[in-house]
C-alpha cells in the first residue's frame, strides 16, 4: 500500500487543532473539548483545557460497555515463576474498581499521589488503572532503583500511599522489595500513610502495624462488602502519572502526563504507527517501571482495545533465547516492541537462531525497536531471521509517544538502516546549531522541536515549571531540546548520534553519569572522579568510572575500587550496571578546570582522538590510556 504519510503530515502541518480534534473523537469523553489547544495556559500552552474525562473508563470500563468484556485484556506470562494467566476487560474492570475504592478506603482521593514500586505482574497494572479511575496520580518507580532513588522520588511526590510487591523475581534470585521500600520510607521526609503490599510466595514481607495492609486482605475485604469505586471525572488536564526520569543531576526529573492529551495520542499511534487493530495481541517487552511500559504495556493497548502482555522474565536465560519466538506463538502476537539490545542479547546466545526453528512466528508482522540507538547490524539480523519489517522508532520519557518513526498503519515508508524515519504529526522536528539557526541536510546539530509539543508529550515537571523552561525551553528559544544530536538527510530522515548531556543508556536504561559522579564523590578516600558511557557490544552503552584519591589514602586501589563498585549499585541500584571503577592519579581537564571525559570517551572507545588545545597538561591522557589497558578496556 501507498503510504498516506505525507498527506496526513500535511494536514496536521496545515492545521494542527483539526488534526487533533479529529483524533480525539477515539476517546470517550465526559465532557468533550470544545477548545483544541489554548496556547496562554500552561508552560507552553495545554491541550483540550475544557473537557473532562477519566483515562480507567477509556482503557477499561468502555470496552465492557461495548459488549467486549470477555476479550482478554493482559496475558501474564512469567517464565521465572511458571505462572500464565489470562484477565478479560470484565474482570481486569473488576479488579481495578476494587483496589481503587480499597485505596479511597485508605483516604485516596483525586490529586493525591500514590508510588507503585512492583514487578512485572497484572497487578501492577491494575494499580495504575486504580489510581487513574478515582483521579489519584501514579508514580511508578523501576524495580532494580535502589532505595535512595525510591527515597527520592517519595520525596518529590509525597505520596498517600504505596503500592507494592513484596519482591521481584530475577533470573537465579528472588529481590526482596519490602526492605527496599522501608528503608525508602526510612530516609524521606514525606511518609506515606499506607502501604498496601502484596505478598508474593517467593518472599513473605514483614509488615508495619499501622501502616502496612496486605494487598489480598484488603481486595477480599472489598469484595465481600461490594464495595467498587466510580470512574471519578477528572480534568484532561489534571496529571495521570508522573514518571520520574534521569537528568543532569542525581535528582530525577518528575515527567508529568495528562489523562487528556495522552490519551489521544496513544489511540491515534496505535492504529497508524504500530498498525494494529482492536482485539490483536501486541506486546511491549518492557518493564512498567519506564515509559514504554506505560504507553505501551498498558495505556495505548488498552485505551484501543487491544491484548496486552505483562511479561515476567528475560529474552535471554529464561529459560533460553527461544523465549520472544514462544510467546509470538502462544499468544499469536502481531507486534513486538522491545529495545535493540534485548535482541542483542538473543543474538549473542543463538547467532543462527536455531531456537527461531522450534516456533512458528507467522503472526508477527512487525518488529518495534526504541530506547536506545539501534545498530544497523542488529536491525538487519532481526530483519533476517524473523522476515518482517524492523521498525526504529525514536521517543523519549518526556514525549511518551514517537517523536520519529515509521507509521506502519499509515503504509510503511521504505526503512533505511540507522534511521528512525521520519516525524511523526504533532513534531516539527530541526537540526539547529548553539545560536538556534537551522543547519543544512546532512549536517549535525541539536535536535529540537518547535512548540507547543503535541497531546500526551509532558506539560511540565512536577511541580516545578520553572525547572521544566530552564531543563527544556531556555537554551533554544521556541523550542523544545530534545537533548539528543543529529542530522536529517535528503530525503527527510533523521539519524539520532547521540545525547549532548550527560545521560548515557545501558541496556534500553536511561542514566545519569552525574547522578553517578554524585554517589562515587560521597566515598571518603575519593578526591574527585569522572562517569563516562563506553561502548558495550551488549548493553550498547556501560558506565565506566575514573577515581582520583585523597592525599594519604593507604588502602589498596583495588578494594576502593570494588566498595565504588558496590555504593552505587547500594545507592542507584542493580540496573545502573556500574562494573568498572579504575583508580588514575589525576583527571584530564582544561585548562579552565573542565573534565574532558568527551576525550575520555573516544580513548576507552579506541576510537581516533586528537589532543585538545585547551588541555592543561597533554601527558594525563596517555595515563588514562594506559590505566583503561591495565583494567581490560
Ligand atoms: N528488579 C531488580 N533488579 C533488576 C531489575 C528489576 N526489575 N531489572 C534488572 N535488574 C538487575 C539485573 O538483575 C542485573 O543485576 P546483576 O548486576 O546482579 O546481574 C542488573 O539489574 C542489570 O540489569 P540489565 O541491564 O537488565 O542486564 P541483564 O544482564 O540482567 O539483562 C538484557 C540484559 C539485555 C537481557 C536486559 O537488559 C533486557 O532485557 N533488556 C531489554 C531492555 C528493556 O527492556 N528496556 C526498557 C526500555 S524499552
Ligand atoms: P528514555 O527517556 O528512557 O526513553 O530515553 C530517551 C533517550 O533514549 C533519547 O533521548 C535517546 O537518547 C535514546 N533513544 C531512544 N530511542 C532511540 C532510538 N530509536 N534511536 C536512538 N536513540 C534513542
């Protein structure tokens, strides 16, 4: 089929408000917007300012209404405990309207914050779908965060309650959450007044009196009073969630989302991005605990009527790297959307996919990437081995949708390898240099998009819109930075190079290598120390740090070294993949005192590095060079 995208990009160009108030007849509104866009409101403007809605009723309760209460909404299949199990749209609408009126029963009401800290299971799910029926504002914070980032983030959104597992399941080791959570209470400021925990058999959790509930107790109690809670009118404008995401420093930024605007967004990507229809089986390979989880796990999915799946394991190791290949075919998957390193991963264990031989994969027509820059390699070995078309898509926590991609449902364009593609509706995306002049195709500059962002991209920060102009708004006038750099060719592809801050991605992860210059400054013995994101043939990115001791200091390098390596996977968590900490005697810098971990970079790369001319004293980068031999880099 002839693809329609720029017809469809040129309507949205022409007239933006129309597009979007087209596309926002998908959802189910209370009341329904008579204003698209007011550009006043807002840090740059909002969308649907005067209608009112609830995101639960639109993801859940109208598909019961339209008579489909039977299809199943989640497949939950977890190989790392053997457990599979289906949940229809009538008894997921269940299951959440219970929890939901168990949490008013704890005082949650509308506007107040609730964490999610929980694994990959339904419930998980149904949490979000609670808080967002009875207006309250999910935050859910990753399972393999540490539990000073839990600390944080409950002092930022100072939540009523929390909703948790009593662990997580890694391959070869159960995680116990609870100690995690409770010692996150511990350090912050802002306690919450419930927790609500759900007991897993693999862990049993030990319970505050006062403050603790047992998840199962408190759904039965319920249940045997009758007791469900409303769909509670909200305003399209008032927050969903808020999702907390690396920035230049170790405090995360709090990525707000509407329930308006996203939901618009996600049901338009839905049918003309991922290409799928009401009822097929799509699944995100991710986690809730990121973005792609809440788009894609769970709203888009289940805001268009689809089946989703919450998926509990690895694509490798659990049990082998067949384990993508037999849930296509269990559950007749027709999209897959996972980031490139998990096929990294599988293509490091099963080169010839051998494992590809054992699984029929007929229903997969398409092979979503995202998160991280997909290597040509990887994209054309999955072409390969699987037959399909290998979509990139380029998006970020802050857009929650694609900002770049492919719009499959719109008739695909032709894929070039490296490349995301081309905007999506909604993004006027430039390539501008430091003075904000647009640059000539094919050359490298900032990627930027012009204001307003569309529907379901972020308001603002939580509470903090001076932080969302300064972080967002300030370095290019009139626009958002995206932060990334790159370059669009002739043809009007973007090719995504690279951050310009200093967030690296490990594994699909996004990281801050401040927030971890921040934890390795805390140890005593160091003096100073410098992060830097090497290249990594798996995670396509690890952290690497530098340390310089304080005058005096006698212990061995090499234990300083491993308790560096131990503080931040104690203070960030497992999932910053913080392995290697190499002592030096002195940093590079210029010679006004910056770091020049740019340099540092290429050399730990092997990549062709020239002598910077500000440099203050050449001889250090030859110790680096030598210090990264020495440690195996
Ligand atoms: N709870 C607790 N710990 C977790 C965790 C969680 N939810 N998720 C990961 N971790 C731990 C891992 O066990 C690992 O611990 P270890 O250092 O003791 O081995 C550490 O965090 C690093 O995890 P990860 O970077 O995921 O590496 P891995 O070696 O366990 O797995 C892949 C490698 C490629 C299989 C895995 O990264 C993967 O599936 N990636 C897909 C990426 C993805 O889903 N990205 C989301 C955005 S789309
Ligand atoms: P996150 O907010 O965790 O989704 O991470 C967003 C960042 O991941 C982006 O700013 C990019 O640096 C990177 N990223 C995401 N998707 C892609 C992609 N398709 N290609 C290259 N980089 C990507």
């Amino acid at each position: 089929m002839a693809s329609t995208y720029r017809d469809v990009y040129g309507r949205w160009q022409a007239d933006p408000q129309a597009f979007w108030g087209e596309a926002a007849k998908a959802i189910d509104w209370i009341r329904a917007p008579k204003t698209v866009f007011d550009a006043k409101a807002g840090v740059y403007g909002r969308w649907f300012p005067d209608a009112t809605c609830n995101t639960c009723f639109n993801a859940v309760d109208r598909h019961v209404k339209a008579g489909r209460g039977a299809q199943t909404a989640i497949i939950y299949d977890s190989p790392v405990t053997g457990a599979k199990r289906r949940i229809s749209y009538a008894e997921l609408q269940d299951e959440a309207a219970t929890l939901a009126a168990a949490l008013q029963d704890q005082g949650v009401g509308k506007g107040d914050r609730v964490i999610v800290y929980m694994p990959m299971i339904p419930e998980a799910i149904i949490g979000m779908l609670a808080c967002a029926r009875i207006g309250a504002i999910h935050s859910v914070v990753f399972g393999g965060f540490a539990a000073k980032e839990l600390a944080t983030r409950i002092d930022d959104a100072k939540p009523k309650a929390v909703l948790a597992a009593s662990c997580g399941i890694e391959p070869g080791r159960v995680v116990a959450y609870k100690p995690l959570l409770d010692a996150a209470i511990e350090l912050s400021a802002s306690k919450p007044s419930a927790v609500i925990l759900l007991q897993r058999p693999q862990a049993q959790a030990s319970m505050t009196a006062g403050r603790d509930h047992d998840w199962a107790d408190l759904v039965a109690k319920a249940k045997a009073a009758g007791r469900k809670a409303e769909c509670v009118e909200v305003a399209a404008t008032d927050p969903l969630y808020i999702l907390y995401t690396s920035g230049t420093t170790g405090v995360p930024k709090g990525v707000v989302r509407d329930n308006g605007g996203h939901m618009v967004a996600l049901a338009w990507t839905m049918k003309n991005l991922y290409g799928v229809q009401p009822g097929e089986v799509y699944w995100a390979a991710s986690d809730v605990g990121w973005v792609v989880g809440h788009s894609y796990i769970v709203y888009g999915p289940l805001l268009y009527g689809a089946t989703t799946v919450c998926y509990e394991g690895k694509p490798v190791g659990t049990p082998d790297a067949g384990a993508f290949w037999r849930m296509i075919e269990e559950y007749g998957i027709v999209a897959l959307f996972t980031a490139p390193t998990a096929f990294r991963a599988i293509k490091k264990e099963d080169p010839n996919a051998e494992f590809l031989k054992k699984y029929s994969t007929k229903s997969l027509r398409t092979l979503f990437l995202a998160g991280e820059r997909a290597d040509p390699d990887t994209v054309a070995w999955a072409e390969r081995i699987l037959g399909v078309p290998v979509i990139d898509h380029w998006w970020q926590t802050e857009t929650g949708w694609a900002i770049v991609g492919n719009p499959v449902g719109l008739g695909m364009l032709p894929v070039k390898h490296g490349s995301p593609t081309v905007p999506m509706p909604g993004y006027d995306v430039q390539i501008v240099d430091e003075a904000a002049r647009p640059v000539a195709a094919n050359k490298m500059g900032s990627i930027v998009v012009k204001l307003p962002l569309p529907p379901g991209a972020l308001p603002t920060l939580w509470q903090q819109d001076a932080r969302m102009t300064e972080s967002y708004l300030s370095e290019f006038p009139g626009y958002y930075k995206t932060a990334d750099a790159g370059y669009v060719d002739d043809d009007g592809y973007l090719y995504i190079m690279g951050r310009t801050d200093d967030i690296i991605n490990v594994a699909g992860h996004r990281l801050s290598t401040g927030g971890m210059e921040e934890v390795l400054s805390s140890h005593p013995d160091v003096a100073e120390c410098a992060v830097i994101g090497i290249k990594d043939s798996l995670k396509g990115e690890a952290p690497c740090g530098f340390i310089v001791l304080k005058a005096g200091v006698t212990k061995a390098p090499i234990e300083i070294e491993k308790e560096i390596v131990k503080l931040v996977r104690d203070k960030i968590g497992p999932v910053a993949a913080f392995k290697i900490a190499i002592t030096v005697g002195r940093l590079p810098k210029t010679r006004s005192g910056k770091i020049l971990r740019g340099t540092m970079k290429k050399i730990a790369d092997h990549d062709p590095w020239t002598t910077p001319a500000t440099i203050d004293d050449p001889a250090i980068l030859e110790e680096i060079e030598a210090a990264l031999k020495q440690h195996g880099v």
